[in-house]
C-alpha cells in the first residue's frame, strides 16, 4: 500500500486515477468536501471517507453558506490531526481551502480538481476566495494545498459550456507564456475539434493532459516566483479586472467573463497602439473558436451589463487608489503589468473615447 501523505509532502501535481486517491488518504482523519452532483457521478471512489456536501457552483462561495461547512467540520469532530479533501471545481477549492485555513487555525488540504478551470488554474497556487454582499473573492487567504491530484478522465462528464470556461484559463495561461504553448492550444482545437471547440468527450487523454500540464507548469512557475502576489503572479490577472466585474454584474460563468475580460483588454491594448494586430486576432478566434464570448456590444446590447459592471470595478483587488494594476496584452508571449488610472478603464469600459 502507498504510505499516507504528511504535511510538507510534493506540492507538485500528481497525474492519477480517484480510486488511488483514495488509497492515498487516511479515511479515519480525512473529510472529503463536494457537492451533489459531483458526489454522485465520483463519491463512489471515496466509500471510507466521511463526507460534507455543499451547495453548487458560486454559491459555496458566498461567506454566508460558509458555516454550513464549518457546521460540518464540527459533525465530524474535525480536529487539527484531520485533512479536507475538497472534490469539485473552483468553488467547492475555494470554498474547502479558506475553511481549512481558518480551523483551527489551519488543518491540512488536498484538492482533487474536476473541472477544467481548477485542474488547470482554481486548485493551485495556494490562493482562495470568497464572495461577500456580491463581490467577488473580497475575503480569502493563502492556503496551499498539500497536494493537487489529477484525473482527466472526470473531465468528459463537464456540460460543453464549463469544458469551455476552463478554456479561457488556459487560453490566458498560453498568451502568458508564448509562441509554443499557445499554437499547442490552437492545434489541438484543429485537430480534436469539435461543435464548440476541442471535442473534450472524445479526444485522447493525453490531450486533455497536455493542456492541464501547460497550463500547470505556467502557473506554478509564476506562483514560485512570487507566492503572495506582489508582482509578476499579478500576471494570472489577465481578464480579471473587466472579467470579475463583469462575472458579478451578470453572474456568467468565470470563464465567460475572463474570455470577454481578455478580449477587452486586449481592444483596450490596441487602441492605445500597444497590440499586434495578427496576435489579437489570434487570440479573438482562439476564444471565440471554444464558443467563448469576444465581443461586449454582442453580450450585452443596451449597454446594462457594463454600467453594472463599472459599479463594481471600484472593489477590484488589483486597484490601489486611483490606479489599477492592469495587465496589458501586448500581443502572446508578451504581456506587461501597468498602472493604469482607473477612471480611464472605466471610461473604456463604458465605451467612451480614449
Ligand atoms: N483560487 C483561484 O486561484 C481561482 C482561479 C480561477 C478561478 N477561481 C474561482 O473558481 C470558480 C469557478 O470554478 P469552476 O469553473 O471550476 O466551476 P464551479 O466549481 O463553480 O462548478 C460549476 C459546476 O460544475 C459542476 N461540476 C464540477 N465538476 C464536474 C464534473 N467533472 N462533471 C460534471 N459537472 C461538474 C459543479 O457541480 C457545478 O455545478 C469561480 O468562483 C472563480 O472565482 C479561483
């Protein structure tokens, strides 16, 4: 039997099916966090592991559905020998990290991503957030997990348009980087492509592999660097200060809302001289090839969204004062970090004049 995993274990992800997750664990001192419909299509991986389900999507995040966890931790007598296992996607990692961060003053944590976006970029890094009076991720912490594990293979039971969401993550991580890793995103696309992008059901494995590990080694490589955010990780910010603002207003998928965050970012970038046209359009089609939204004036016709996304610009995390810290796409593999008034990005995102 594989021996069981300790504090200061390998942070690096670990490639494998659930069912040797499980023979990982301590059942006797490990609580597994999902919701229902992640329990029910993987819980039976997990039958010795005791259990707490919470609610779907973003609103395991908001702070008030948190005591419903902590409520369970005390169920379970979860005391600081104990681990959590968050299943599920960037909200149930969210959500379990900060609960584990705050127990007892910190148990430890595992995550077992399911979805594109937290296999890819949500369950790693360390940070988590919570949602507060309609803000996103406004209360959060540093907890890193002890170790990610990975199954592709739970992927293939994604709806398209979360396949799709997880996709903007990636797409970010490929324009960071540069040349090679985005042109492996634009021919797997081309070659698995299928209604909406990339045919995640039927394509092989190795290719759902390639793009979590791409995507994995970027951020990872950029959370070494800088681990509490105070420069270059500002970079995973791309699409996020449009994109947050624009995710609450409209609660659209998050990577809904990066996709049309990069999008205006680089429009934003272009209008002031600074992107390559070829990488833009680039960039544009590789989005919209994955049905993810590019263009503002189509989402939102009247203009509504975004004036109810400026409301909410102002509590964006990457703001200090009068200025954001703005990252710039300047064209792939080429994306800088500015100070950016942010009366002159909202006034953008209004759609008046530079
Ligand atoms: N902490 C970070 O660094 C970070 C980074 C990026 C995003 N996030 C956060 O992640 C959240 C979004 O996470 P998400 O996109 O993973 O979605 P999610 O966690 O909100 O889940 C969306 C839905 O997918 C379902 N689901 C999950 N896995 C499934 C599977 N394998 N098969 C079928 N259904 C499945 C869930 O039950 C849920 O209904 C946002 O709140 C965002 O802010 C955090």
């Amino acid at each position: 039997m594989e021996p069981l995993i300790r504090a200061k274990d390998d942070i690096s992800p670990l490639f494998c099916g659930l069912g040797d997750v499980a023979r990982r664990m301590d059942a006797a001192k490990t609580l597994l966090v999902s919701d229902e419909r992640i329990y029910s299509l993987y819980g039976r991986h997990f039958p010795a592991l005791p259990c707490v389900l919470i609610p779907e999507g973003e609103i395991a995040k908001n702070i008030e559905a948190l005591p419903s966890l902590l409520d369970g931790f005390l169920r379970h007598r979860v005391d600081r020998s104990w681990s959590v296992l968050a299943l599920g996607g960037g909200s149930i990692s969210d959500t379990t990290g900060f609960a584990a961060h705050i127990w007892m003053r910190g148990i430890g944590f595992f995550a077992v991503p399911t979805t594109l976006l937290a296999m890819c970029d949500a369950a790693l890094g360390g940070k988590n957030g919570l949602d507060y009076r309609g803000y996103k991720n406004v209360i959060g912490s540093f907890h890193f997990p002890r170790r990610l594990f990975c199954d592709v293979e739970t992927l293939r039971s994604l709806e398209p348009e979360q396949f799709a969401s997880g996709m903007a993550e990636a797409i970010k991580h490929g324009i960071l980087e540069g040349e090679d890793h985005f042109a492996y995103l634009e021919d797997s696309a081309r070659r698995y492509g299928g209604e909406g992008g990339l045919n995640f059901q039927g394509c092989p494995a190795e290719t759902l592999e390639g793009i979590v590990r791409l995507s994995q080694r970027l951020k990872l490589k950029i959370v070494a660097r800088d681990p509490k955010e105070s420069g270059a990780r500002r970079l995973l910010n791309l699409g996020h200060s449009f994109g947050h603002a624009l995710e609450s207003a409209s609660g659209m998928p998050h990577g809904f809302a990066v996709s049309l965050g990069i999008a205006l970012a680089c429009s934003y970038a272009r209008a002031k001289g600074r992107m390559k046209e070829g990488d833009m359009r680039r960039i544009l089609n590789l989005l919209a090839r994955y049905g993810l939204p590019v263009n503002i004036g189509e989402v939102d016709a009247d203009g509504s969204l975004r004036k109810k996304a400026a409301d909410l610009f102002f509590m964006d995390k990457k703001r200090e004062g009068e200025f954001v810290h703005f990252i710039l796409p300047e064209g792939i593999g080429a994306v800088k970090i500015e100070k950016i008034p942010a009366e002159e990005l909202l006034s953008f995102l209004l759609g008046d004049r530079l």
